[in-house]
C-alpha cells in the first residue's frame, strides 16, 4: 500500500497572533485509492487543513510548521508557480461555500473548461464535449453550460464545483462539506460519481463532513478534529463503533437517528471538559 | 384572524435560461408552477424536495426578495403586494430569512457585531445598550461569543457563518423565519443545540418557520408539516408523521429510502 499524502505536526496561525494556534501539531497520513473523512467541530479546522494542502491559505494566516508530503515532495516548500502546476491536475478541491470559488462574471460553463484548458491543452469541440459530459455526470443538462453562478440553486452550484474539480482528473480529491447543499437522492449519485472515480483512476479522497451516514457509507479511515487538534483517528469501524474520546463518543452520541425518535441533546461541554482534564493528569 | 400566519396561493415564477449551443436562444423555465402553501401560526412547515426544484425560489418569492409572475401571498391577513415600500420595509422586522448560502449574504466589511444588530437599528429596537446585549445574548445561544463581535464574517469557519445569519434573524424576535437549509453546515451537536434554540424561540413567542432542508431526519425534529417539491410543483403536503409513513408519492419514498447509513449507520451505544 502506498502513501500518498502525509501531514506531518502541522500548525497553523493568524499571522498577526502567530501563538493563538488554529490548528495545532496535526499529523495523519492517507494512501493511494482510499478514502479519509475528516469530522469533528464546527471551527476546529478542517477548512484550515485543507486550504493548507491545496497551499491557498489567506494572507492573514500563517503556516507556523509542519510538512505537507504529497508523493514524496514536501509541499510547504514550493513556490506559487510550481503549486499552481500541481493545483487543479494533481490535486484538487471542491470548497466549502460555492460562491466564493465561483466567479460570478464568466459562465459555468467557462469555468469547467479552465482547467482542462490550462493542464490538458484541451479547446474547440474536444472541450466542448468534456464539459457537456462533466455536467451530465453531476446532474446537469448540458445546456446550462451558458448559465452565470447566481442563475443556479445552491445544490447545482455545489455540482459544477464538483465537475471542476473532477475535470483534470486529480489524484488527490480534497472535498469541504461537498454534498450539504444536496437532496438524498442527488447526494447517492454524487457519491457514487466519486467512488466511481476512485475505482478507475485509484483516487484518494480526503472528505470533510459532518453527516456521519456518508462517513459510514465512503470512508476507509475517519480523522476526528476538537478545537484544532486530532483527538482521535483509526480505521472507519474503530472510529464509529468504539470511539475511544470523549469528544468522538460525545460526538456520536448526537447524530440524529433516520426516524427522528431520539431526542436532540448536544453535547454536555461542562462534562467533557471533565473528561479532557482527567485524561490530561 | 385566519389561524394561517402566512399563505400563498397559486405562485408562479418563470426564470429566463440561455439554451442552444452557442447560449443565444432563450427559454422559459418555470421554476414554481401554481404553488399554494399556508403556515400555521406557531408551527413549523418543511419545505423538502431535490435540488433545482423550487425551494429557495418560493423562500425568496413569499418574503418579496424577488418578483412573482403571478399569485398572491398574504402575511396575517394582508397581501403583501398591496403593501407600500415603507410599510413593506416595517412588515420586514416580522418576516426574517435564513440565507443557503451565508458568505454571500454577510457584507465582508462590517464587523459581526454591526452585522447582527443592523436590524435592531434600523427598527429602532431599543437603545444602543439595550441592542448590544440582545447582540451578544443571541450570539452566545448560538455558541459563538462576545468576542467574535469584532471580528470580519472571513475570519469565521463555515459553520460559524451560518451560525451568524441565523442570529442575524433571530434577534430581531421576528413572527415568522424563512430558514434556507440553516443547518447544512454544521456538526451534530451543533446542529441538536440550533434546532432546541429554534423550538424554545417557537415555544417563548409563537415564532413560525418556514423550514427548508434536504436532510429528513432534521424535518422529522423541527416539522408539524410537510410539502414536498419537484420541478417547480407541490407534490405531495400532509403532516410529516403521515407521510413518513406512508409516502404516497415515488419521488418521497426514494428520498426517505435514500438517507445516507440508514442500514450502517454509526450505533454507539
Ligand atoms: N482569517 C482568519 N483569521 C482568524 N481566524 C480564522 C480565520 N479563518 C478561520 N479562522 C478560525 O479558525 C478556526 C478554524 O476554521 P475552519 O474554517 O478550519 O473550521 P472548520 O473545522 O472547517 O469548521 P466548519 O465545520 O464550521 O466549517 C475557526 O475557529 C475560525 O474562526
Ligand atoms: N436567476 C435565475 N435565472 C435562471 N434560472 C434560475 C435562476 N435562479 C434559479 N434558477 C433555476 O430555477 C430552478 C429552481 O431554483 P431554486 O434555487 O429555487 O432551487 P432549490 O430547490 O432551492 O434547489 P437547491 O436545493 O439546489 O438549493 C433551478 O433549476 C435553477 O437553476
Ligand atoms: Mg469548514
Ligand atoms: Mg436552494
């Protein structure tokens, strides 16, 4: 089994208060044609993570240390020119909130076929026929090609950031929440689209969610992240089915059950904060 | 006073598509064909149905974000199309909306804090302390803290921008919300903790929801009823208990069947 990618202590920091540590000394490793899901906290920092491997971390934050191994090239060292090549072709993403990575100005169409312009050379009928091919795989008539960003539904923005980033066939698929703009049904075709992907191209995916169904569904490893740290990390069914955190536990304990008998309960932090320090001394 | 709170009837609205090869022909598309829906006061109406198939168009037709082709809507009564730019803009403390997509919906130059109290403001909801603390309370009940009152809606995570529309709307203690997917992106206690906040606001003061979500095991919580949307058409609308039961329609059985892990799903005990 080969790796892939391998995270190494990373931290990461607003530049103007580089010791309040967003991300903390993470380490994980994923390998070649598997699938790891990142779970855990709303503002633990998974976005920071992956926005850290893509190398399009704003200005106003900091990579303070660590190492970013993707087949066997420390990517922290790289310059823009030399990330931008690897961006997009070997590595790509689909982001958390559609309207920020979309332009509004140019058609959807337009933006499936940068990148294949960009890394494959690719134009004329050829492109035509990719896009068009690109859209129907993730549930779009072809004819929208000529549609703006604001002229579509959230969940059909949500796809043609999919179909972009599929678009070079990438080796390395990093997905920030990909499917909760999507119905059920859309989300299985989507699901399978990718699982699909990983079977033919030996694609790795490092998927960020927070609908514990599609970790059971997609995942090989879960990483589970509480206030910028990994808490605790494993095998799917070691994850899911004997947490060892008290986060992970508390965690589990609120996913909501498909028949909406259990009653809501967040977590108790008075408690787990109980825990944390008894594992702490 | 009708025991509806806010209902519509027979709305249509057509968008406007380039087609064709070259994007130079144009097309119709309806994207609500004839919808009537009626909210009770004090209850919570789902709003369900697969993407592209009308949801986020009939939030934005019935709070007048956008114009219908035809249909009324009338909010306690009164129809709204009547109602003049101002006394349009005074209804609006009441009829408040929880954005799909909340980056684009918070003005990247004004601070949290300016951004949650601007209604207070321009409703004139008591005095500058009096609006500060209903700030800082409805920030806390949606765990975010005093703090994050000076920081810039970039410097949050998704799940916390989502988390900010919706005491945005909320402070305002408005009659009805419009909530567009409002916990999509959330983690799951997160999410339990948000939709316990929803329900003590309904129980403290009658609030109604209109509720949008493609995730059914959030609807079954947070509804008494459901309507059930496919390409632009109420397809099938009951009370959610029946029509989990007993889905009359293919399209409801596939997304009931569909939800993710529902053999393998986690079952920590
Ligand atoms: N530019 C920034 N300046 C300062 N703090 C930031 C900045 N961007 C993000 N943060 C903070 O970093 C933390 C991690 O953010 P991140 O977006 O990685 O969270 P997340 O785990 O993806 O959460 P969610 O599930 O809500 O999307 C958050 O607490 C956020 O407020
Ligand atoms: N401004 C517009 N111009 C043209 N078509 C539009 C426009 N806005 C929306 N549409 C189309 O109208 C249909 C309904 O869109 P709407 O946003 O209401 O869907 P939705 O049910 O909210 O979907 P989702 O669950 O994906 O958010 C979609 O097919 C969409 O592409
Ligand atoms: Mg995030
Ligand atoms: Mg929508």
């Amino acid at each position: 089994m080969s790796e892939l990618l391998r995270i190494e202590s990373l931290s990461i920091a607003p530049a103007a208060a580089p010791e309040r540590l967003l991300v903390n000394q993470i380490s994980f490793a994923l390998e070649t044609g598997k699938t790891t899901c990142i779970v855990g906290e709303s503002g633990s920092g998974k976005s920071l993570t992956a926005l850290a491997v893509m190398g399009l971390l704003s200005g106003q934050l900091q990579l303070v240390q660590g190492k970013i191994n993707f087949q066997r090239q420390n990517l922290t060292g790289l310059n823009n020119q030399q990330m931008r090549e690897i961006r997009g072709k070997r590595i790509a993403m689909i982001f958390q909130e559609p309207m920020t990575s979309l332009n509004p100005v140019l058609s959807i169409g337009y933006q499936i076929g940068e990148p294949l312009t960009v890394h494959l050379g690719l134009k004329g009928q050829a492109l035509k026929t990719r896009i068009a091919n690109l859209l129907e795989q993730v549930g779009i008539p072809a004819e929208r090609a000529n549609s703006y960003p604001d002229e579509l539904s959230g969940g059909q923005r949500q796809r043609v950031m999919i179909a972009m980033s599929i678009a070079c066939e990438p080796v390395l698929l990093i997905a920030d929440e990909p499917t909760t703009a999507l119905d059920v049904t859309v989300q299985a075709q989507i699901l399978k689209l990718l699982d699909e992907l990983k079977t033919r191209l030996n694609m790795s995916m490092l998927f960020i969610t927070h609908d514990f169904g599609v970790v059971a569904d997609i995942a090989d490893n879960v990483v589970v992240m509480f206030r910028g740290e990994i808490v605790e990390s494993g095998s799917v069914d070691q994850v899911l089915n004997h947490p060892q955190h008290p986060y992970t536990q508390a965690l589990l304990a609120c996913v909501p059950d498909a028949e909406g008998k259990k009653p809501l309960k967040p977590i108790d932090y008075a408690w787990l904060n109980a825990e944390q320090n008894g594992l702490a001394a | 006073m009708s025991a509806y709170i806010l209902s519509a009837q027979h709305l249509n609205k057509s968008y406007i598509q380039r087609s064709g090869r070259f994007g130079f022909t144009t097309k119709q598309v309806k994207a609500l064909d004839d919808v009537s829906i009626q909210l009770r006061a004090g209850a919570t109406l789902a709003v369900v149905g697969e993407s592209g198939s009308g949801k986020s168009t009939l939030a934005r037709c019935l709070l007048q974000l956008q114009p219908l082709n035809s249909g009324a809507v009338q909010f306690q009564g009164r129809d709204l199309a009547v109602l003049s730019a101002a006394e349009l803009r005074q209804q609006r403390r009441h009829l408040q909306m929880i954005f799909q997509d909340p980056f684009a919906s918070l003005n990247p130059r004004m601070k949290i804090g300016a951004i949650v109290g601007e209604g207070l403001l321009i409703h004139k909801l008591g005095n500058a302390l009096e609006q500060r603390q209903k700030v800082v309370q409805m920030l806390k009940r949606v765990c975010l803290s005093e703090a994050d009152m000076e920081k810039y809606p970039h410097e949050f995570s998704g799940g916390q921008r989502q988390r900010i529309g919706i005491a945005r709307a909320l402070v305002l203690e408005p009659k009805v919300v419009v909530c567009d997917e409002p916990v999509s992106a959330l983690d799951v206690s997160i999410q339990a903790q948000i939709l316990l906040l929803l329900k003590e606001l309904q129980q403290e003061m009658a609030l109604s929801y209109l509720f949008i979500s493609h995730d059914l095991r959030v609807v079954r919580h947070i509804a008494d009823e459901v309507v059930v949307m496919h390409q632009g058409k109420v397809v099938e609308q009951g009370l959610v208990a029946d029509i989990y039961a007993n889905p009359t329609q293919a399209y409801t059985r596939n997304l009931i069947n569909a939800i993710p892990g529902r053999q393998r799903a986690a079952n920590p005990s």
